[in-house]
C-alpha cells in the first residue's frame, strides 16, 4: 500500500545523546538483524556538505531506540568499525557490528573437555565472557567422552558446535542464547509470539512467497567413528519423502547419538529451505530475526502458514520515514 512509520529515534554515542546536527544531517539509518552470532549490523549515512561535520569515531559505542507506537520498539548497541567518506556529494557513511559480539571470542584457544554435555561447555563459554546463558535442552543434553578446541577461536568452535546440534547460536543483550533452531522457541521451550502481517501492513508489490525443488534429498547421511569396532559407522535419516537423493554430511561424528542429532538437524532445515518468503511492510521496529511470522488476509498461498525470520531490516529516511523488510524459511514442526 505504500504506508510508512514515522518513528521516534533515541541515539547515543559513547553514553551521551546526541541531537541537533546529527538528525539534520543523517539521511539514512539502517538496522540489519540476522539469525546467528556474526550478525547485527547498523549504517547510518549523513549528508556532509560545507560546514563539514566529524563523524562518530571507530570504536565509538551507538546506542539506537527505534519507537512507532503500534509497531513496538527496538534497543540495539553497536560498535562502529568503518567510516566512509564520499565526495561530490558529500557523504559520511557509518557502519558497525553488535556491540555483543565479544573481542575475546576471536581469540585462538587450545583446550578440551572429558564427560562434559554441550549445556555445560557451552555454560563455561557464557561465563568465560561475562555473558548470561539461555540454554535449550533439547540440543544441549548430548555428552562427550572427548571434545577438544585447538587453536580455535570461541566463535568458530561454539559455531561449530552449534550446527552439529541443530542449535542457533547467539548473543542478545549480553545474554548467550543456545535455542533449537527452526522453531521459534526460548530456552524454556516457550513459543516467541508470532508476528500477525496483514493486508494494510505489506508494501504494495514486495511480498513473494517461493516453493522451491532445488537442494531436495529423500534421506539425509552422516557417519560416526565407533572405537570399539575400529570401524567407520552410518546413520540415515529421512527428510523429504517426496524427493530423492542423498545428502552426506562430510564431517565424521564422535557417536551414533551425535550423528543421528546432526542429520536429523539437516534433515529439518532442508525442509525447511524448499518454501521461503519475503516481505515489507509497515515500520514494526519490534519485528526481529528467529520471531515466527504469519499471514492473515493477504491471499490462499499465504494465510495461515508459518515461517521463522532470518533476516530483519529497518530501513528510516526522513523522506519515507521507517520500513522493515524480512526474509523466512517455513517453520518447523515438532
């Protein structure tokens, strides 16, 4: 329909708010939030003409509340790693990263676990960083005999260790958050409320919605290393029944249990990937990446069915005011 949000927009730089000059010359401001860790994003563009202004600093700390009454608020930290200046015309664009993702997690590190659960390494994480920890049980409970991290980063292994249990690693608010991917549940196992997108709500001319038959696989494989027997072992598991096909995944696990969680994980998101949807609408500020969506009035192909986000934007011009777009893969069943 055409409809934008005129938001209210707070920000601060390293603790201090700013005002006057900044919101007279800033001509754009983008925030990008994406399912996983390297992810949250912010650009913010300023008009730079004669008398030119400074830009904030790299490594400066931007604090941005975006309000629009009905559509919710959001609170996101930043900080600003690349500064660009344009000429003719003159332009000053700013970007950062979260301000969650910790330096110390991009540090190579050596060392392993003996009987240790993915819970309690991934707990040891949280706490070796400062961070808070939300854990799911449903992909944290398997235990290794053996799990080693050598010259590894946190980052990568916690990764690492994430995809091979079906998790979605990330860190909001400084909080670590291990959840089962493609459900759209807490830690606790509770559903996040679905978002309700409407006729009245979407962009005239921007909401697809795509059924796919590319990267479909009857059966999904993974192997596992049994020490006892000195053998290389398979586990098979099926996804879509309609297909056919292999997928293997080419990394070896240390267990049958560890194997049939990681097909079993693949499996879902390869059903996941063959119906796909994206959208803008309205400014919904409140709108963020891994929320369940669902359709309401916009047609047959669309109401009633699930999807989980895995990418969020909002997008405020002065001259358009604010726009959030997303993009989701259908959500999982139990």
């Amino acid at each position: 329909m055409g409809l934008t949000t005129h938001p209210t927009l707070l920000v601060t730089v390293d603790g201090l708010p700013v005002s006057g000059i900044f919101f007279d010359r800033l001509v754009s401001l983008t925030i990008t939030d994406r399912e996983g860790i390297r992810s949250d994003t912010i650009n913010l563009v300023f008009n730079n003409a004669a008398p030119h202004v400074a830009a904030p600093r790299r490594g400066a700390r931007v604090e941005v509340t975006l309000m629009a009454g009905a559509g919710g608020s959001f609170v996101g930290a930043y900080i600003i790693d690349r500064v660009e200046y344009e000429c003719l015309p003159y332009r000053i664009a700013v970007k950062g990263h979260s301000a969650d993702l910790r330096a110390g997690m991009k540090t190579s590190r050596a060392r392993h676990w003996d009987n240790a659960s993915v819970k309690d390494i991934v707990a040891e994480k949280a706490a070796d960083h400062g961070l808070q920890a939300k854990i799911s049980d449903a992909v944290s409970g398997h235990v290794y005999d053996w799990i080693g991290q050598q010259d590894e980063t946190d980052l990568n292994f916690l990764e690492r260790l994430a995809k091979r249990h079906g998790a979605l690693f990330t860190i909001k608010n400084g909080v670590l958050l291990w959840l089962e991917r493609g459900t759209g549940q807490l830690a606790d196992g509770s559903v996040i409320t679905a978002g309700i997108v409407s006729h009245p709500d979407i962009i005239e001319g921007s909401c697809r919605i795509t059924e796919t038959d590319v990267d479909r696989f009857a059966t999904v494989k993974a192997y596992w290393q049994d020490r006892a027997g000195a053998a290389r072992r398979e586990v098979i598991v099926p996804a879509d029944p309609e297909a056919s096909g292999e997928h293997v995944l080419r990394d070896p696990f240390s267990s049958e249990a560890e194997a049939r969680a990681a097909a079993t994980a693949a499996a879902r998101d390869i059903t996941r990937g063959l119906v796909e949807t994206s959208c803008a609408i309205v400014g919904r500020p409140s709108l963020m990446a891994g929320q369940p969506v669902t359709y309401a009035g916009v047609g047959p192909m669309a109401d009633g069915r699930g999807f989980l986000t895995d990418q969020v934007t909002h997008s405020f011009t002065k001259s358009g005011g604010l726009r959030t777009t997303f993009t989701g893969k259908l959500k999982a069943t139990s």
